[in-house]
C-alpha cells in the first residue's frame, strides 16, 4: 500500500445518522497523536436522496443511481480520491456511480464477503431492507466467493423492515425481541455469521447489544478499508484483525 495519503469522499446521508457514526467510526479507529494523522473527509450528506428500496421495488419511483452518480462526481471535483458509500442498499447502483467517476470506488458488500471468506465462513445469514435483498447484490458476491448465504423469511423479513424503518429510521428504539427472533432463525438454518446489511442496523451494534462474534457489521470493515486506503493506520479493531 502507498505511503501517500488520500483524501476519501463520502456519499452520505442514506440515512443521515449512519453517516454520522461512519465518520464518528473513522475518527475513533483512526490511530493518530494529533488531528494532522487522521485522514482528510470530505462527506456528502444528501439525505434526500431517493429512497433505494422503493426505487428497486417499483422504478417508477425516482432513481437514487442518478443523485449519487452526481454526487460521486461532485466529491471527486471537490479533490476525493477514494469514494466510499454508508448504504448496503445503494450498491445496487454501484455500477453507474463507478463508470460516473475517474477514481477507486470501495465496494462495501464485497469487502464484506471477502472478509468472510478470509475468516473460513461457509454459511451466512442476511438481515437487510427488502430493497438489497431482492438486489441480490449479497448473493452474487458470495456465490464468486464459494459461500452459501440464507435469507429470512417474508414474517422474518417483515419484522426486519419494521425494526429499519418503523423503528430506527423513524428516530425510535429497535425492537429487539423482534430482532432476537430473527437472529434465531438464521442461526438455526446454520449461519455462522450474519451480517447487518443495513446502516441503521449497525447502530444496534454501536450500542454493544450484539455478539461480536456472531454479527458482522458492513460499516466496520468500509472503516478499516477507507483507513488503510487512505494511508492511515488502524487501531481498536482487533476483533477484525486488520492490524
């Protein structure tokens, strides 16, 4: 990896919150002395653009691909170097904002998969909005990467919209018995790890409620990736043995 800093350019604000914590995430595991050995941001956080997963179950709605992919280009106009992205949703328009833009765009759901199969996962579980499930864009990175991967079912599914958006999204507490149940469900069709594919779901971890050994959170490894990209150096996230 290069020596030579970069700047990383965040598209934000899907939701506004998630972005938050994805900076306040850069900054605490971010190893440095003085403000000067943290990493240069610039962040976008343009929470009203389009919903993703109305858009992917009725594209009649308006298309969030074409706000990001402006957006991608105004970050690297603005001096960004590297584009990351805080939506497991908006990856499925990963390709448009990527041939919208000159520079390296991390690809979330990859690293994620990648990170998995590295760890000697076989089986994953999936706890994402309706719009990143019928994407399929999890499924595809595990199938290139040899791992199998198990959805909830449409009651499981429903409890996982509600807990994102009837909960969380709407400035609320996550229902975690709801939560609970879903997790047991997946655990029993013999996942070895689930992944919180969604921002507002990696909230729920941030608050220490879950078993880090058992979930993993799509943010967490978008961090250490726009660190070590960026030329910065990690530090207190040793469970994930980036260091």
């Amino acid at each position: 990896m290069s020596n030579k800093r970069k700047v990383l350019g965040v598209l934000g604000g899907l939701g506004p919150m998630s972005s938050v914590y994805f900076y306040e995430m850069l900054t605490e595991h971010t190893k440095a002395d003085c403000d000067n050995e943290h990493i240069d941001v610039i962040i976008n956080s343009r929470a009203s653009t389009p919903d993703r997963t109305a858009y992917i179950l009725d594209n009649t709605k308006d298309d969030p691909g074409v706000v990001l992919a402006r957006d991608a280009v105004m970050l690297e106009n603005m001096g960004a170097e590297i584009i990351a992205m805080t939506c497991n949703t908006a990856h499925r328009f990963y390709d448009i904002i990527e041939k919208s833009i000159k520079i390296p765009f991390i690809n979330m759901i990859k690293e994620t998969v990648k990170y998995c199969k590295a760890l000697g996962v076989r089986h994953i579980g999936l706890m994402a909005t309706d719009g990143t499930v019928l994407s399929g864009s999890y499924n595809v990175w595990c199938e290139k990467y040899g791992i199998d991967i198990s959805l909830p079912d449409s009651e499981d599914q429903r409890k996982i919209m509600n807990i994102i958006y009837g909960d969380i999204k709407s400035g609320g507490r996550p229902d975690m018995e709801s939560f609970m149940s879903v997790k047991k469900s997946l655990t029993d069709k013999g996942c070895q790890k689930i992944i919180l594919a969604c921002t507002e779901l990696s909230l729920i971890k941030r608050e220490g409620k879950l078993d880090n050994n058992l979930f993993i959170d799509p943010m967490e490894i978008l961090c250490c990736q726009c660190i070590m990209q960026c030329g910065g150096k990690i530090k207190g996230f040793e469970d994930l043995h980036y260091e």
